[in-house]
C-alpha cells in the first residue's frame, strides 16, 4: 500500500504570510548583527519570542562559545604567506618555508571548516546565541531540522558585484551556465605556495610572482576588517523570516509524526561557530538515519536554487542525494523553479551536519548574475528582498517537512 502524500490533501504550495516575513526582516535589519555582539544577542532574543508568539511552547536561547569574525586571523595568515614569499626571494630558504606551512596551514583550517587550532589558540573566547525551537510531536522517530543564521557580515570592496553585472549585460548566455564560483580563498594559499616553490626549486620568479596577489588578498581582507556590518536583510534575515512563518504554517497546519526543530544559530558569519555548537549540544537526541538539516540561507534573490556541494578549498558533497532528490521533488509538486547541479566556493552551515553523516541541503538563491542579490554589501536592505522567493522557500520547507511526516514509520 503507498504511504500517502499529506501534499495531495491540501493545496499544492502553502502560503507564507507575507506580512511576517517583511515584519521579522524589517525589524532587525537596523540591528548591527555582527557575530558575538550585543545586537546579535538582541536579535535572538527577539526570535525567540516572536517565535514563541507563532505558537510554539519550547523555544530557548543558548549561550555557545565562538571567537569571533574571522577576519583578522585571516588577514595575519595572509600577510605571514607574503613574507614567506618575500624571506624565500631573498634566499632564506628555511625561515620561508616555516613562515608557508604555517600560513598556509592556518588558512586551510579556517576556510574548510577544521579544528580552529590558531582561533582558539590565540582569540579571545567570546559567546554567541543559538535560538532552538520544537515543534510537532517529541516522540516522533524522525527529526527535521530546518535551520538558518541572524548575524550578519562586515561589507567591503571584495564583494562588488560590478564586473559580474558586466559581464550578464554582455554576455547573458556565458553567466547562465556559470554552476560554481572561482575559488577566492585559494587567493590567500597563492603566496606561502610560491614561497615553498621558491624553496624547493631555488628560482625567484614563483615567489615573486606570487606576493603580488597575494598582497592584494591581504589588503582585500584588512578592507572587510575595517569595514562596517551589512544590514543582511538577504543574508540572512530572510532565512530567519522564514523560521517564523515557517512556525505559523506549522501552527495553522499541523504536521503527521514528524519532530521539528527551528534553529537560528548566531556567529554564521564567523564560519560556522553556532551551528557547531548547536550539533555538539544536541548530538545526543540527532539520531543517525532518522535526522534531516535543511538550510534556509540567502532565499531573497529571485531564482531559489540548491547546493549540491561547498568547499572554500576543496568540495565537500553534502551527504545523502536521495534528500536532495525529495526536495526537488517537493518544489515540482509545488510548482516552484529550484536550480540544481550548483556548487559553492565558500562555506555554509550545511557542511557541519552534513560531515556528521545526517541528510542534508542548502537552499538559497541568485539572481539573473549567478551571485546572491547584494551579498556583503550595504544595500542588503529589506527593500531590496524578493519576498515572494522567501514565501516559496518556506513554503518548500513546510512540504519537505510534510513529506517527512508522511512517510514516517510506524511507532513502537
């Protein structure tokens, strides 16, 4: 007998309010969210209860550790790959190569998501807020965890969309193909890399050559240090936003036998410190093979897509494509476009629970240039979001749910 889609008792896409979502973005888009700060802390604890307002009983705030942005380290590691390359151009071979594994240690670390052993080492321990919230049944077998992020990032001169907006103008047919983008961390690998080249083959020009670029990335990353945080109406307010309708879907529409968490983690931006924290906290009740993540992140832009894979340095797929599947399965039924076969070039909170071995999906979205509508940028600002792209991805949230409810087995 064919377990029956609670999709097809209802209409094909369920509505999120609209006001919500321009209530919750408008709200705490004046906030400076940057990570571990007291308007993060705001922020969450207005969350919280306007969570709890949507009709959930269970909603708690929980202080988790984190370190801060990670711009400053990054712009230390950078500087400490260009002076490897500058120490092996001027023939001290050993001190360069000591100065280019550490440096390019330390950036491997922090851009893929590793130990932190430097951050921890030598940051000052700070703290951050996740927001988690239960709804559905407690003793359900199956967990979804729909999850987004309400800190926001420092701005700078490294993520102006000019050129990419150039070239769509020009070039409409070339961007629409574009599926992942160039690799900008591997700016800050390219000098303690010359350096050691330098080192092995005794020739000047790799070093050189290499400590051009790579002073440009540090002076890229000293640009963001020093650079105001963004309003994050796009990144990721409209991820949070749909958190809280997503809540008053649930509430006016209840679920079958299906545990769902609503997470809004702090300290994203710091790359990944909330969501890390949350899955160290709640590993114990994560039960393997019954435990699904879906990441609400940037869903403002006007075509909603999927990632299938992240990696700053390397690609990393994110675990269990049959998930993947049933998320575009759910998006057809309702009739919403969701772009696959898209891989990113820097790190989101997917990756955490994904390398825990727990199903797991990103959607966000792009505009007609292949980049998230005003990312990083000040003019990320709710008049600038595409609210109708926040209501189909949280409504594709409510029917994933929906159909993880349906589908659930039977209880002892």
């Amino acid at each position: 007998m064919a377990v029956p889609n609670l999709l097809d008792e209802s209409p094909a896409r369920p509505t999120a309010d609209e006001r919500t979502l321009r209530d919750v973005v408008e709200r705490l888009a004046g906030l400076d969210r940057t990570p571990c700060s007291e308007g993060e802390r705001e922020a969450a604890r207005w969350i919280a209860e306007r969570l709890r307002s949507a009709g959930l009983g269970e909603v708690v705030l929980e202080e988790e550790p984190s370190w801060g942005t990670f711009v400053p380290q990054i712009t230390a590691l950078g500087a400490l790959g260009v002076v490897a390359a500058l120490l092996a151009a001027a023939g001290r071979r050993r001190a360069a190569s000591c100065c280019a594994v550490l440096a390019a240690a330390g950036i491997v670390d922090e851009a893929q998501n590793g130990p932190r052993l430097l951050r921890r080492a030598l940051r000052r321990r700070r703290s951050t807020a996740n927001v988690v919230a239960r709804a559905g049944h407690p003793g359900a077998a199956r967990t979804l965890v729909v999850h987004a992020h309400h800190d926001a990032a420092q701005t700078g001169r490294f993520y102006d969309q000019s050129l990419m907006i150039a070239l769509h103008r020009r070039r409409p047919e070339l961007t629409a193909r574009l599926k992942r983008q160039l690799p900008q961390w591997w700016l800050g690998l390219i000098a303690p890399l010359g350096a050691l080249a330098t080192a092995v083959l005794g020739r000047r020009a790799p070093a050189l050559l290499a400590a051009i670029p790579g002073s440009l990335g540090v002076a890229a990353a000293a640009d963001i240090w020093r650079s105001p945080t963004v309003p994050g109406a796009n990144d990721n307010l409209s991820g949070v936003a749909g958190l809280v309708a997503l809540a008053e879907m649930v509430r006016e529409r209840p679920l079958g036998d299906l545990r769902l968490l609503l997470v809004s983690c702090g300290a994203e931006e710091t790359l990944q410190d909330g969501i890390r924290a949350f899955v160290a906290s709640h590993r114990h009740e994560l039960v393997g093979g019954q435990t699904w993540f879906l990441n609400l992140d940037g869903v403002g832009s006007p075509h909603l897509l999927m990632l299938e894979a992240e990696g700053p340095i390397w690609m990393e797929e994110h675990t269990d494509p049959a998930f993947r599947d049933l998320v575009e399965e759910v998006a057809r039924e309702q009739g919403t476009e969701l772009e696959r076969g898209l891989r990113a070039r820097a790190s989101t909170d997917t990756v955490i629970p994904s390398r825990e071995g727990h199903p797991s999906d990103f959607i966000g979205s792009i505009t007609d240039w292949r980049l998230p509508a005003n990312y990083h940028l000040m003019s990320d600002t709710p008049e600038n979001l595409d609210y109708g792209a926040v209501a189909r991805a949280t409504a594709l949230a409510y029917g994933v749910a929906a159909r993880l409810a349906a589908h659930a087995p039977p209880r002892a």
